[in-house]
C-alpha cells in the first residue's frame, strides 16, 4: 500500500486529494494533512466583506467529506519535511503539530511515499510595520483574505457607512500593503463592491474611495497586464480598470510599496523614490506573500530548507530558477509537472510552489526598494495544477517510476476569471474574463504577448449571475456531491 | 439636454482619458435578456478555454 500525503486542504490539496482517492481506491492511503476545520471558497469572501454573505455561506466542514471520500483528515499544520528520513524513519516523513481533533499542540512523525505541498500562502502581514506580526493581521487595517477577516471587514466597514449616514465625511482606501503583493483582483473585486454598496447605501457622496497599489498601471493584476477583445475592439486592461474607476469616481495611486501603517495612516514610497502619506478612515490592504515556513532536513538532521525552497518560502519545482533581465523570460521557465528536481517524490501545486521570476516587469525604486506585482496563482490554475500531480502522483504509483508525469504549465493554460463589481440579481455587476495563456508568451503571440482571440473580457449583469452560479457550483464539487469529477477545475 | 452624471467626472485630469459607457451600453449592461445571451456565450468561451487546457495537457515520461 503506497502512501500520498497532501500537506494543505484548500483549493489545489482538497482537488488533488479527492482525485487521488476516486483513482486509487482503498488499495492505496491519502492523507490530507491541513490546520483548518473548514474549507473556504474564498472567492465569495469578497461578499462576506461588504456584509453580502455571511461566514457560513462560504465556509463547510472538511471531516465529513474526508471521511465519505475514504480519505485520513489529520488537522494539523505540517512543520518539516524529511525527505531522506532519519535514523529511526527508513522511509521520508514529514513532522506535523495537530491543531484540532481533540489533539491540539500534539506532534507526529508521518511517513509518506509521496508528498503534495498544497499549503498555499503565509499571508505575511509582518512584512510591514503596523500592518500585522507575522501572519497575524494588525489592528490598523481589515482583510478579506480569510472568511474571518472578511467578517471582521463587514463589521468595519459598517461602522464606516453608519457615520456616513449621519454625514460625517469618511475615507475608504482598498488595494494592496507592501510593493511585492499579488492578488490585486481580490481588492479590486473588493474596492468596486464597497463603492457599489455605497452607492445602493446613497452615501457615496459621503465616502471618499482610493485605490493603492504596486502594480505600474491599473489592471497590471501581476500579469503584467492583458489585452482584452471585447465587443469587436482589443482593448488594454488599463484602459478597462482606469475607466470602471472614472465611471465610479474612484481614484488611484500606483507604484506604490506601502511602509508602514499607523492608526488612520500609512506612508508609502514610490517608483521613483517618492515618499508620501495617506489618511484613512477604513483600509483593506492584501498583505504580501511567502511560503508557510516549512523546514527541510536530510537523512543526518542537517538543515537542507534551501534545497527544497526559495528563500520567499515557496517550493522549488521544475521551473528554470536562473536571474535573467525581463527580455529574456520565456514561457518556457515556467514549471510544467510541479516535481522537486532533487527528490522526485515531491510535488507543489497551487500558490505553494515557486513561480521562477514575475510575471509582471521587475521594477526598483532608486533607494532598491521592489516594486513589482507578484505573479497571481487563482483558484483555476491551482486546482488545474492539483489535478494534474494528482494524475501524475496516480501514473507513478500504478505504473512503476517512469510515471509518465502530467503537464500542467501556466504557459500553455487559459484561466477563467469573474471579477465582481457589486451584488444584486438586477443591480449586480461583474467583470468576466478569459485569458490565455496565463504566462505571456512572445514567440507565440508577438504582439501582445497572449491570443487576443481568446483573451477576452465584459461587465455586465450577467457576469454577476456566472460568479453567483460559480460560488455554487464550486462548493458542491467541493462537497463530492454526485457528478462532482464532471466539474471543471 | 439630460447629462449622464458620470460624464462629470472627465473633468478630473485623472479621469480624462478613459471611457464611460452612454445610456445605451449602461441599459444593456442590466438588460436582461441581452445579459443572458452573453452569459450564453461567455459559456461557450469558457467550454472553450477548459478544453484548450484540456488539449494541452501531455503525458511526460519521467
Ligand atoms: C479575497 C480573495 C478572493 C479571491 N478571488 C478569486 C477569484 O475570484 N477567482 C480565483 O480564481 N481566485 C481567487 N482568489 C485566489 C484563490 O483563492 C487562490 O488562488 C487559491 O485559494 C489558491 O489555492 P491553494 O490551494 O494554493 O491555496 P489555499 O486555497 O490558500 O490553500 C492552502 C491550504 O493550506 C493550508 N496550510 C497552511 N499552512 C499549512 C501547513 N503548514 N501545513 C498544512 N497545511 C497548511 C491552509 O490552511 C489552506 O487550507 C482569491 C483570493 C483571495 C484572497
């Protein structure tokens, strides 16, 4: 009986799991390994945000679709890695600390046969003074990263618009905290919500809303931007993100690396060196990125963590890891079946592996400060790419070591994004978008970089009705209801 | 002569170069028989995508 441990139980660890158990059956041992009780559409965070959905909407216990699907639940956060073993493990392992089940702050020693690093990302507020310790949010500033914080945004935000009501001016700033942030989609999904919300609320006038972000132009999205056919035009991201903005009276600040943040303040440097301030009554800023912090040894005890990871955190998998400048990156350095080149029995899917460079042009201020949007991992590609080392994980086991392993590379894959820009059946709006490939690539697609035929995007009511149905159908996948293999990552 | 509201907002020099949709373009936006057309359509494009992917998946021998 062959063992396949899954460190990580969101999006990529729960679909390459549940895959891995519907195809090997009870001849072989899955074991998900995960600190979380619940798992979480996080997309839908955005509503819980802006007081739209309430935490149990988005959120459903793992165990008992751990225990339907045959698969070992331990909740507990996985610690290191040992992937020679040791003297008393013949086999590699991994150490874990549980934090529930009854178990919690007990340690364990779990073999493995092969192991899936799908424990996605530290949010590292601790990168900027005052905005959190650690992966601690601070108390200065609100986050819809988890179901928690987006609560604990609603309830913000609230209070907000209630002295709104009463007259009192207030001045809302949404985007990201550090210059080497992704996920500029989720503020963005939330800054257009709020102002939506506002606007329902008939305080907009009331509320001053702002934009500040790392990426060079609006509509960047760490994607170094993307050219949209729409409506018979190609038109630019930028031009699209600029206008929904002037449309809505939102005005924005760009090349920002966010320092430090204070009560009601942050200051912030610039691109071009630039330092400044700005005051606010209510911030959501998306904190960076790093890996969750696991360690690594090899079969003596000596540490070996930069062996396995890059020193931001994330795993290191087949992807071309030399310093080139930006002209020279080829789509052809993204990583196509997510191995760790030393130890083949080692894989990372969804935003737990280690892209090899920006997708978006590395910029520095004159003081060397980083100023570049990191590359985004969204919820397609990280499950496409759970699913495919599961596929891979599956050839291994029922075919002997030639595998043959499963390609999943960003360089050759489409993603479908639904971006929200506030709720509502008739009222609702959202910005659905096709790009492909997801890693721009320029000897297939000199202009821009992406196929323009399939690189496409529009706002519309209708997307709203798509995200909703989305929200939906993805729990139910989630869930292993009937059919749930016939869904889509 | 009515005036679209957010048409004011060209005035701010941030604003100035971008485009904000007319009276016909913000109807569609919330018709819904034209929005579930699109939303029609935006299915078939991402049937599309999802089999593009599915296409370029390979097997690679280890
Ligand atoms: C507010 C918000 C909105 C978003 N909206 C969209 C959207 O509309 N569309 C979209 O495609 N994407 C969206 N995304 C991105 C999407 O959520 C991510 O791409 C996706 O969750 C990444 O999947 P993952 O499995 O890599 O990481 P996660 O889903 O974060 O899962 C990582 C898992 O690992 C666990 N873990 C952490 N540490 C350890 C440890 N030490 N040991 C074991 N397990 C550990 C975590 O508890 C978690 O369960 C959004 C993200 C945010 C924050």
């Amino acid at each position: 009986m062959t063992r396949v441990v899954v460190m990580g139980g969101g999006v990529a660890g729960h679909t390459a799991a549940t895959f891995l158990k519907k195809w090997l059956g009870d001849a072989h041992e899955v074991i998900v390994v995960t600190p979380n009780s619940h798992w979480n559409w996080i997309p839908s965070n955005i509503w819980v945000g802006v007081g739209r959905m309430n935490k149990e909407q988005v959120l459903f216990p793992l165990a008992p679709i751990y225990a339907k699907a045959g698969i070992d639940y331990r909740q507990s956060k996985a610690l290191s890695i040992h992937p020679e073993g040791d003297e008393q493990h013949e086999k590699p392992f991994i150490t874990i600390e549980y934090t529930g089940q009854n178990k919690e702050g007990q340690s364990e020693e779990l073999e493995y046969d092969y192991l899936i690093n799908a424990t996605g990302p530290k949010l590292n507020f601790g990168a900027t003074p005052g905005l959190g310790k650690g992966s601690q949010i601070g108390e200065h500033t609100v986050s819809v990263c988890t179901a928690d914080h987006a609560l604990h945004a609603s309830r913000e935000l609230q209070e907000i618009f209630n002295k709104a009501r009463r007259g009192e001016k207030q001045k809302i700033l949404v985007g990201t905290g550090h210059g080497t942030c992704t996920c500029q989609g989720a503020a963005f999904e939330y800054i257009l919500n709020i102002e939506h919300e506002a606007r329902k609320a008939g305080i907009r006038d009331k509320v001053d809303i702002k934009w500040i972000s790392n990426e060079p132009y609006l509509g960047d999205f760490g994607m170094d931007g993307m050219h949209l056919g729409s409506m018979g035009y190609v038109m630019s991201a930028k031009l699209l993100g600029e206008s929904l903005f002037a449309e809505r009276g939102i005005h924005w600040l760009l090349d920002a690396h966010v320092n430090e943040v204070q009560e009601g303040k942050l200051s912030y440097e610039q691109i071009d060196g630039s330092e400044g301030e700005e005051a606010f009554d209510f911030a959501m800023l998306i904190p960076p990125f790093s890996g969750v912090g696991l360690k690594a040894y090899d079969k003596a005890g000596e540490e070996i963590t930069d062996k396995l990871f890059l020193p931001n955190g994330f795993m290191k998998v087949d992807a071309d890891y030399s310093a080139k400048p930006y002209a020279e990156w080829k789509a052809s350095d993204w990583p196509v079946t997510y191995h760790n080149p030393d130890y083949g029995n080692i894989f990372a899917a969804g935003i737990a592996f280690a892209p090899p460079h920006p997708i978006s042009k590395p910029r520095k201020s004159p003081n060397g400060t980083m100023i570049t949007p990191m590359p985004p991992r969204t919820g397609m590609p990280s499950g496409t790419i759970g699913k495919a080392v599961a596929h891979s994980i599956k050839n291994l086991i029922l075919n002997g070591e030639h595998g043959p392993l499963r390609s999943a590379s960003m360089a050759e894959m489409g993603a479908i994004c639904v971006a929200s820009a506030g709720t509502g059946f008739k009222a609702g709006q959202a910005i659905s978008f096709t790009v492909y490939p997801i890693v721009k690539d320029f000897e297939k697609y000199p202009g821009t970089g992406r196929d323009t035929g399939r690189t496409y995007g529009e706002i519309g009511v209708s997307g709203h009705w798509i995200k909703y149905l989305l929200h939906h159908i993805f729990i139910y996948k989630a869930k292993l209801h009937p059919g749930w293999t016939l869904i889509p990552e | 002569m009515s005036i679209i509201k957010e048409e004011l907002n060209f005035a701010d020099p941030q604003f100035e170069t971008t485009m904000i949709p007319g009276k016909f373009q913000r109807a569609m936006r919330h018709c819904i028989l034209w929005q579930f057309i699109r939303m029609v359509f935006f299915g078939f494009r991402s049937i599309g995508i999802i089999l593009l992917n599915r296409r370029n998946e390979r097997d690679i021998p280890v």
